[in-house]
C-alpha cells in the first residue's frame, strides 16, 4: 500500500475503515480527508472523490473504495442559529450558516427547545444535515427543503450560494448533482413554541416504534408500486433470516441490521435472496459504495 501524502492545505488524512462511519456498521478501508476549509475541500476535489454524511443510506463495501472520502470537519461541522437580522422577519426566520457535516438529530432536537418549526418532520433520521440535504430526506410530516432559505454547493470548479427555486427538487431528492457537496445552509423557520414543535415530532416519532434499534442503513427497498416492501418480504417468510451476522430483522422485514461484525458480503447476500424470494422487482433504497465514483478533479 502507498504511504500517504499529506495534504499542502493542512487537512487531516488517514486511511480509516469506512465501517467506523456508517450507521450499519460495515465498509472497508478509504483514504479519507476531514476538510475544515474551503481551500482544503478543494484539494481533497483535485482527484476522484466521493463525499460521506452521516453513512445513515449506505452500504460500503469490504473492499473499501478507491476515491478519496472527504468529511466534512471543523467549521463546516458548526452551527449558527442566531436570527440573521436582514433576512428575518416576524413570521419567518432565517439562520446564519448552518455546517452540512452538523448531525441533523441534535439540531431537530435544538431546534425544538428553541421553538423553531418547519423541520420537525425529519425527527429520527440519523443524517448530517449535507446528506439529509442532498437527498432530501423527509417523511409523511416533512421534509428538509421545508426549511431551506439558501445553499452553498462546492464542486471541483468552485463554490456558489443557491436558493431552493434554482434546484429541481422534489420527492426524496434535491436536483443537486451527484458529487456536488452541499457544505452548508440557511434554514427558514417558523416562530413556534418548544410544546407545538413538540406535539408535531411526537407524531413522526411514533411512526417509527416499529422499526429495530440495531445498527441499520434504514429502509432496503422502495416500496415497488406502492405496496409495501416491508409486507412483500415478510410474505415470503424471511423476517429474522440470518446471513453471518446479518439479518432481516424479526421487527420489520424490510430493515436489514447488523447483529455485530456483520460484513458487506453478508448484507448483499441477504440483499439477493430477498430479490430471489419474493419475486416482483425491488428498487435499493440505500447506496452500494463503490458504485460510481462520485466526483473527478478539475
Ligand atoms: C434508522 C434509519 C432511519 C431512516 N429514516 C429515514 C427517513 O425517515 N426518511 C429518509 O428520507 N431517510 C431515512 N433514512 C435514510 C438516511 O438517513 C437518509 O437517506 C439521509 O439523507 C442520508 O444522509 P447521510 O448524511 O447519512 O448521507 P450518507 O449516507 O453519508 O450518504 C448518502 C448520499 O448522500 C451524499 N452526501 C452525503 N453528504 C453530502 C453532502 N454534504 N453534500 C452532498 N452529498 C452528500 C453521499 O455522497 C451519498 O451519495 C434512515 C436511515 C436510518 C439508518
């Protein structure tokens, strides 16, 4: 293996197991770069990159991945929520720059205290707020771009502010090529109380009992026109199937968990049976990394 070289800019370095970053637990090793500044995350651009949030939708191989991995560190993992004074009015208010490697959990929750609506929806999803972002991940009460006043995106040619109406967003996805790293965000938010916002998480939350606590990607498959994927497996018989330590798990079927030291192998098996077994086309929900690589330098 090549030794690595450190960076001119000054970002932090190291080939790490991508498994220590990702919600499931899996993924081989990667050359991954904390970047804290703009002319850090350009460098770590100059050459195939692919950029990781909270590893919350991704299944990474045991192999690793051959692009660099950059992470978003430092002030790009900070938050400013103080009202920005230009922007804010009476009815709606708009943040300071909040970083896209902030983990999105502890800002729904802050958010909460504070009395600050429109985000609320997104309560359990175990995201950074760039991925949450990119994706626009949400559920049946809400969603990221509920709460979106400005973006700035860096890509290898450099970085520019957006506002939600320049993007093509929609269900589950942000218009934001892949590879365009969404390094941090305005929120617009509602003036509320800590109980209303509350009351509103309370039903997201409840949502989600039945899903497993264990080490997880989320959701396997979409839903294949409109029925569930969930019911689909568990028809097929194969809640708590077992391959090494990877499982359908017994609460949801369409939950794949890891019951410790789980592998990418064993995930994919249990990824190929489902598709054998229950017969009708299923769509991944998650990522396979490496797929494409996800970036190239200028
Ligand atoms: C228990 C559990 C529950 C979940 N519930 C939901 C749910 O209710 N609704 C829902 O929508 N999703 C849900 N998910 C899936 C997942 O949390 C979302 O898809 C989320 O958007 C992934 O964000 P992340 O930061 O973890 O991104 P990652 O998994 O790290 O990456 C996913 C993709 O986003 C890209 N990406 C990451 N950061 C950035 C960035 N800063 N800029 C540009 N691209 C970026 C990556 O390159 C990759 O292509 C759940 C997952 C789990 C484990």
């Amino acid at each position: 293996m090549t030794a690595l070289l450190p960076s001119r800019t000054g970002a932090r370095v190291e080939r790490l197991p991508l498994a220590r970053f990702t919600t499931l637990g899996v993924g081989g090793e990667a050359e991954v770069w904390f970047v804290e500044t703009h002319a850090q995350l350009a460098e770590a651009m100059e050459v195939p990159y692919r950029i990781l949030g909270g590893g919350s939708n991704l299944v990474v191989a045991d192999e690793g991945v051959p692009e660099r991995v950059v992470r978003l560190s430092g002030p790009f993992a900070e938050r400013d929520l103080s009202p920005d004074p230009l922007l804010s009015t009476p009815e709606q208010l708009v943040t300071g720059w909040v970083g896209g490697g902030v983990p999105l959990p502890g800002l729904i929750r802050t958010l909460q205290k504070l009395g600050l609506s429109n985000l609320e929806g997104t309560v359990g999803i175990p995201a950074q707020v760039g991925g949450a972002v990119w994706m626009n991940a949400g559920t049946r009460y809400g969603e990221m771009f509920d709460g979106l006043h400005t973006l700035e995106i860096v890509t290898p040619q450099g970085a520019r502010q957006v506002t939600p109406d320049d993007l093509g967003w929609g269900y589950r996805q942000s218009g934001i090529p892949r590879g365009h790293i969404v390094t941090r965000v305005r929120l617009k938010l509602r003036p509320s109380t800590p109980e209303a916002v509350l009351e509103k998480m309370s039903a997201a939350d409840q949502a989600r009992k039945g899903q497993p606590k264990m080490k997880t990607p989320g959701c396997a498959f979409k839903n294949p026109g409109g029925v569930s994927a969930g019911r689909l497996i568990d028809e097929a018989g194969l809640k708590g199937t077992r391959i090494g330590q990877a499982m359908i798990a017994p609460e949801h079927a369409n939950f794949i968990v890891n019951l410790g030291g789980a592998s990418a192998a064993d995930v994919h098996g249990l990824l190929a049976l489902i598709r054998e077994r229950v017969g009708v086309p299923l769509e991944l929900e998650y990522e396979l990394w490496p797929g494409e690589a996800e970036g190239h330098g200028a």
